[in-house]
C-alpha cells in the first residue's frame, strides 16, 4: 500500500488494496526514492502560503525525507501529490485569464477531485494519522468540513448506499469515545451533518452497512458519546415549533410579548424559555 500510495494508484486500485489489507494504511514507512520536493497538497488546495527561510526548508526536506510517514502522507507527496499540486498552480492561471479553454479547467478540476477523493479515502481508514512533522491530519478543518459536506451530499441520494469513506467515517463519528477527554469527540461534526436532513436522509445514516463484511447486514447506529439516537441528535437540532404558535397557545403571554421588543420577550416571558425547550432554535419571528 505504500508503494501504491508513492505511484498515486487510481481510486478502484487504492480501494481494494484498502479493504484488503486496512491494517497496512495505519503502518509507517521510510521511502528513500521519494522526490524531496513533493509538495504539501493540502496547502496547494487551500492556498495556504507559509514562508520559511530557505536553509530550513533544505534542512526539513531532508529531515522529512528520512522519517516514516503512514501511506496518507506518502501519497500526498508522492506521485499524486506532485501532479496536483501542478494542477492547482494551473487553476490558478486559467482562473486569472478569461477566455480559457473550458477543457483544460475542466481537465485541471478533474485531477484535483481524484486526488481529494483518494487522500480522503486514505483518511478514512487512519483518521488519527499523524504527518511525519507532528500535525494531526484530522486537525485540518478544510479536511473535516470536506467530509462533512461529502456524508450529507450522499445521505441525501434516496438509492444506493454510502462510499467507503463517508460509510468508515460516519461510523467512526458516532462510535468514537475518550473516557479519558469528554471534549474530545465529534459532537459538532455530526451536528453540522445532521441538521437540515430529511427523515430518509437520516434513516439512511442510521442503517450503515459494515464497510469491512461483505453481508447485507446493516449496522445500527448511535452516537456512543451522548448515548442517544441519530433521530433523537436531529431533532435536538431542529425546530419543532415555531414562536408564534407556541406564543398563542397561551394567550396570557402572547399578549405581553406583543407589546414587547423580540429581546425583552426573550428575557421577560417564562413562555419564551418553554418555547425553546420545546426544540426552537432560530426564531425569526
């Protein structure tokens, strides 16, 4: 898998290997041959600019070219690595020239979307990987919110079933749990997923199968850290009514509140603090 990762292996050729031989994505190992000048695709993606000095950027390429990196990072400088970052510097230039043949950004958007969709893929199966210099890739909020957008984008396609990726890291999100660290988790994450959904959107990702068994049997799932269900965490985060209707429902207050700036009803009406614990969470009203 390493030398996969180095040679940048299509996206069929990298999956299989995956679920072959998962172990192998979380094993370190030294590519002597790996050009030194592989560039950091995540930087090049997010046009993220640090300036170093030029001796200690001799010295960290031969300080990293000499330490184990978890295949994730091999392909990242890799093969891969280097042609999208090439690709990105290209984007770039046709995006700064109007009248650019629409072929060759379309041919440009290709290679970077393989190469995101592969990197993710590597991600999904050792999402605590570290890079070679000390950075937790997880740690990336470009990555995450990626991959956020990538399980609601598929939760929401009514046939079929989820990738590889979104399936593996969906499960991860809700099973996760450190004892040891109650903030560590991904609360947030699966908040951001969930909100909005619709009911087969959320079915869907409560039903996974297990991206590792070849059965049709599903895997239902709940969020380990809160203990509830993937429902009960979308209903937490959507309205359930609105603040007019639960205003009126008791009149006294509603007619308090109507002589009231939206904040004062806030402060003042004990119907205001039943309404949001009722489930509003935006009230436009």
């Amino acid at each position: 898998i390493h030398l996969g990762a180095d040679h940048g292996v299509g996206m069929e050729v990298l999956r299989g290997i995956c679920r072959q031989y998962p172990e192998g994505v979380k094993k370190l190992a030294i590519m002597p041959d790996m050009d030194k000048n592989g560039a950091n695709i995540e930087e090049e993606v997010d046009n993220i600019k640090e300036e170093e000095d030029d001796d200690d950027e001799n010295d960290t390429s031969e300080a990293t070219n000499s330490k184990p990196m978890c295949p994730l990072e091999i392909f990242e400088k890799g093969r891969a690595g280097r042609e999208a970052a090439a690709a990105a510097q290209m984007q770039r230039n046709l995006a700064a020239h109007e009248g650019a043949p629409s072929i060759h950004l379309e041919k440009v958007t290709n290679v970077l979307s393989s190469f995101v969709e592969r990197s993710d893929l590597l991600f999904s199966y050792y999402i605590n990987a570290t890079s070679s210099s000390g950075v937790r890739y997880r740690d990336n909020p470009g990555r995450m919110k990626r991959i956020e957008q990538l399980i609601r984008y598929e939760a929401r396609i009514p046939s079929g079933k989820l990738s590889d990726t979104a399936a593996i890291l969906w499960t991860y999100f809700c099973q996760y749990h450190n004892p040891n660290d109650r903030r560590d988790n991904f609360v947030k994450n699966i908040g951001r997923i969930l909100i909005g959904l619709n009911p087969p959107a959320l079915w869907k990702l409560t039903l996974v199968p297990a991206p590792f068994s070849s059965s049709e049997e599903d895997r239902y799932l709940k969020v380990t850290c809160t203990g509830r269900t993937i429902a009960r965490e979308a209903e937490i985060r959507a309205p359930s009514v609105t603040m007019e209707h639960a205003l009126k429902y008791y009149w006294l207050q509603w007619l308090v509140a109507t002589y009231l700036d939206p904040m004062d009803a806030l402060n003042y009406s004990a119907v205001c603090r039943r309404t949001r614990a009722c489930g509003c969470r935006l009230l436009p009203q």
